[in-house]
C-alpha cells in the first residue's frame, strides 16, 4: 500500500499549507518482515519489526524478494559486485562503508535487484540514518541497524533463504508526530469551522440590512405617495407669466412650460411638470432645486432620526483685519440684524418671484 493510501491524513495537511511534503523535513520509516524456515526448531519463523528508514530519494513503496548478499565485497562497492541470487525477485543486502549509498544501490540495480537494504557499521547498534541516494532515486532502498542486519546476513551464509518485505511505516520529523498531527488536524478544522462561520455571519448579516433597507425604502416610498397626494396640482394658462417665456423650465425634464401642462407646487413654492416630479419625489423625496424635504415639510414621515438643533448659530462669514499689532475678525453679515433685505425670501424659480413682489407691494 502506498504513501497515499496508507496516510490520507498527511496528505490532507500537506494540501492545506501545514505540512511541508519534502525529504527536508519528513523521513518516513519502513516496515521490515522477514520470513525463514528454522531447520532447529522445524517451523517457519516470521519476524516484524519497524526498525528501516527510507532514503531521503527512494519511493515511498512496497517490496519483497529474496534476501542476496554480494561476494566478496559486503559492501558491494567494486564496479560490478556479483549476487548469489537463485530466484527473483531479490533483495540485496550491503553494509555501509567504503563507497557512497548511490553507488551501492546501483551497483545492485545493474544486476536486477528489486531493492536495496543497506545495514549500518559495527558498533553502531540499531540506530539508522536518513541516507541520501539523489542519482538512485527509482530504487526502494532502506537504511536497517546493524545488529538488525547482521542478524540476517549471518541467516543466509548458514544457508538458510530469507523472504524479505519492505512496508511503509510511519512519517517522522522535526514536529511529524503523532501527537502533531492531531494538533495540526484539529486546528485545521477549527480554523476551517471559523472562517465558514464567519463568512455565515457576515452573510446572514449582509442579507438582514438589505431586508431592513428594502422594508425602510417600501416605508418611505409609502410615505411620500401620501405627501404627494397633499401637494398642490394645478393646470398652467395662457395667461400664467411661466406660459409665455423659455426662461422658465421644468428642472427635471428641462422643458419650458406651456399652457395645459399640469404642474405640482411643492411645499417649498417650487413647481414641477406633475409627470416629472411624482416619480422623482417617489424615489428621492426632495425637491430637485432646494432639496427640500417634503415628508418633513408636511409632517407626514415620522422621523426617528437625530435632528439638528433649530438654536444651532447660522453660518457667518467673517474677514480678518489687522489693527496694529493685533488681529480683529469682523463679520461681514449680521445674523441678528433685521436687515430686510437679508432676510428677503429668495426664489430659485423665477416663476414665483412676480408673486412675491406683488405681496411686497
């Protein structure tokens, strides 16, 4: 079984940014099961143990074969170390030293290893290290201890056939535990749980102001068709002053006024095209020219807003005069003066400022 299958776990993290899939940071260890036949005791012996380790290049695979150690040489360095293997597939089995691991392995594959144990040197016990092979990298090939491996090596020169099969172990590095992976997994799936509950909330959020925008729009829209039908609708004349010049237009279709168009005088004293304003009063609910607010104008919108203060200082302008070391701001408008020219009421449309005067006189 592959590295895949046997690890979909691994593989899930290395596919989430968490786990950095390279011989770097990783070693996987191999599964080492070996079959013979003890003539001493007439039975059939299987012994397994996890005690290889992959090279950093090897694939990550299964494999199995008779167990052959090279003449001579159990090193197998020489140019060309020959194998007693009697079937295949097999296994050579090397011991460390002499010669690089890229050699050992090759020098095996030339003459149709399967794959390649290699045994540590004397003394070292069963300790193992991660092998490097970068130009043998097609090749199973497994680091075993050395006690491990002389155990083997003294089984086939007495004769006896050893079955040999590599499995896939476990993974291993720096922070590649198990108690690792079940940290990263957890946090993985808490991270992930987090990020889909917030994209829900901002979501359900995001919908719920929409609906309360809809619903405050529909409101509103409700409360200006009954402003609407408050405000004053009249037919123009042939004898209205508006009828008789271009300089007068409706400042939504911008359109000069004639006689029989039928027009809204809103609150503000400004008068419209009845067809041009209605729809624009629907949807804004200002008047186009002074902005004026006609639910506020005739009370009709019940207003659940802060309002401005009616006592709030009006604007003033002032200029700055120098008087001899010192800076005076003196206003240029009085906003307490009864001026009455100030406080002449001005028309934006034309059209009402005959009216005006006419009340004046």
């Amino acid at each position: 079984m592959g590295k895949t299958a046997q690890h979909p776990l691994l593989l899930l993290l290395c596919l989430s940014g968490l786990v950095h899939c390279s011989a770097a940071f990783v070693f996987w260890t191999a599964m080492v099961d070996i079959t013979y036949y003890n003539n001493t005791a007439n039975k059939t012996e299987d012994k397994y143990c996890e005690c290889g380790v992959f090279g950093r290049n090897s694939p990550v695979d299964t494999v199995s074969g008779i167990v052959t150690l090279p003449k001579d040489d159990p090193k197998g360095c020489s140019a060309d170390p020959v194998y007693n293997f009697s079937a295949s597939p097999w296994i050579a089995l090397v011991k460390r030293g002499n010669c690089t691991f890229t050699e050992k392995i090759n020098a095996a594959v030339r003459q149709g290893a399967a794959g390649v144990v290699v045994y540590n040197v004397d003394g070292s016990g069963n300790s193992t290290t991660h092998m490097s092979h970068t130009d043998a990298d097609d090749t199973v090939a497994i680091m075993i201890g050395n006690l491990k491996g002389m155990e083997i090596v003294n089984l086939v020169k007495n004769g006896t056939q050893v079955y040999l099969t590599i499995e896939v172990g476990s993974p291993h590095g720096p922070w590649m535990n198990t108690y690792w992976l079940y940290f990263l997994s957890i946090a993985f799936f808490i991270v992930t749980a987090a990020s889909i509950a917030y994209f829900v909330f901002i979501s359900a959020n995001r919908l719920y102001n929409m609906r309360m925008h809809k619903r405050s729009e529909r409101k509103l829209k409700s409360e200006a068709k009954k402003a609407i039908g408050r405000l004053q609708v009249r037919t123009l004349k042939r004898d209205d002053e508006i009828t008789n010049s271009d300089a007068f237009m409706c400042a939504v279709c911008i359109e000069a006024y004639k006689a029989g168009d039928v027009v809204t005088v809103l609150t503000c004293d400004h008068i419209f095209h009845k067809v041009c304003i209605e729809p624009w009063l629907l949807d804004r609910r200002t008047c186009p020219m002074c902005k004026c607010d006609i639910l506020k104008a005739l009370g009709v919108e019940e207003d659940t807003k802060d309002s401005i203060s009616t006592n709030s200082p009006e604007d003033v302008t002032v200029i700055t005069v120098a008087g001899g070391d010192n800076l005076y701001e003196v206003p240029l408008t009085d906003p307490a003066s009864s001026d009455p020219v100030r406080l002449q009421h001005r028309y934006d449309n034309r059209a009402f400022e005959g009216d005006a005067e006419a009340g004046r006189e």
